[in-house]
C-alpha cells in the first residue's frame, strides 16, 4: 500500500509540474527604439523615429495582451531606454522573447525600401534562427512593403541579452512608398498583427517540440 501511495504521489507531482510548464506565463519585452533626447530618424514629412515606434509598440502590446501573452515595455512614454539594461531587463521580468523596433532611413537612396530582421549571433541560435524565420514569413510582402531578409550584425549587441530576441526594421522613412504604409492606422495594424502571428508560430513550435 506505501508503494502505491508513493507512485500515486509522484505521479500526481509529473502532472502538476508539467501543468505548470504548460501554463507558464508567457512574457514578451518590447523596446520601442529611441526616446526622449534621442529622436532616431525624421521623415521629410517631420516625423520621427521615436513617435513611430512606440505607437507600434504599443499596437503590439495591445494585440499581444489580448492573445493572452504578458506584455513588458522598455518605455511607454518619450523617454530614452538606457540600450545596457537591455539583459538585467529581460533577467527581472523573465522574460521568454525581447522584440525591438526600430525606422530604416537611407538620405542617399529614396527608392531603398522594405522589412529588416536582425537576430543574434550567440547564445538561443536554434531559438534566434527560429524567431526570424517566422518573421520572415509574416513580413514578406505585408502591406506591399517587401522583407529584405533575416541578418545578424554583432554590433547591435543582441548577444548580450540571454532570451531569443528579434530587432525589427519595419520599413525606410526616407522611401515615400513605405511610409505611405507606415504612417497609416491601417497599416500599423496589419504590420503589428504579422509580428504577433510570428511570435506565436514561435511559441507554438517550442511547445510542440
């Protein structure tokens, strides 16, 4: 009878455990490139950088929030994000993904135009590989604005940050054709809900695997 008891209660043990797994909350940190004295790029229209992104950022809280994922914003204001408390951020809130966003903008070439995905060279590489191999997918071609491909770039410091994390470059401020899109309700919509789409592809095939 002790030894039936015993197993029952290990059992019961795996199950809860694995339940927990199951049901962990799952956290995304979203840092909205620039702020505060840090403006970013200026459209030749006078929008900036900063007010871009964090209008985005905060789409894609609100997307993400209603898909039931928790949602942690480097800043929800115009203030400036210090870039080296990226890591000790993620470690507070536990974070499983780090999503930045941030405006292309090339003064020299107007007709340089498209998506770009940054992820890091080390550390999570399955997980990096992964995460921008959806956002590939989900970006390609939405809203008419093409995906320049999925790159890594060592000097964005990505690696420091422990959690698979994607730096997004969504579109040229200095291309009329993106920003036609860009500045757009619509268009922040469909962009942000690609991003989400992507994410949660990612969340489902770690689950699965």
């Amino acid at each position: 009878m002790k030894k039936i008891l015993i197993a029952f209660a290990f059992l019961m043990g795996a199950f809860f455990m694995a339940n927990a797994k199951t049901n962990k909350e799952f956290v995304i940190v979203i840092q909205a490139g620039h702020g505060g004295a840090e403006a970013g790029a200026k459209a030749a229209d006078g929008t900036l950088e900063k007010e871009l992104t964090l209008a985005y950022a905060k789409e894609l809280q609100k997307l993400a929030s209603e898909n039931n994922f928790r949602i942690v914003m480097c800043r929800e204001d115009d203030t400036f994000f210090d870039l080296s408390q990226r890591p000790d951020f993620a470690k507070q809130y536990k974070a499983d993904l780090f999503i930045i966003l941030h405006f292309n903008m090339d003064a020299a070439n107007a007709g340089k135009r498209g998506f770009e995905c940054f992820v890091a060279t080390q550390g999570n590489v399955m997980e990096n590989k992964v995460l921008g191999k959806f956002m590939g997918a989900e970006l390609h071609n939405t809203a008419g604005i093409k995906f320049n491909g999925v790159n890594t770039h060592n000097m964005l410091n990505l690696s420091l940050i422990s959690v698979p994390v994607a730096l997004l470059n969504l579109g040229y401020m200095s291309s009329e054709s993106d920003m036609a899109v860009i500045k757009t309700e619509e268009g922040k919509k469909e962009i942000c809900q690609k991003i989400l789409n992507a994410i949660i592809r990612y969340k489902a095939h770690f689950e699965a695997n």
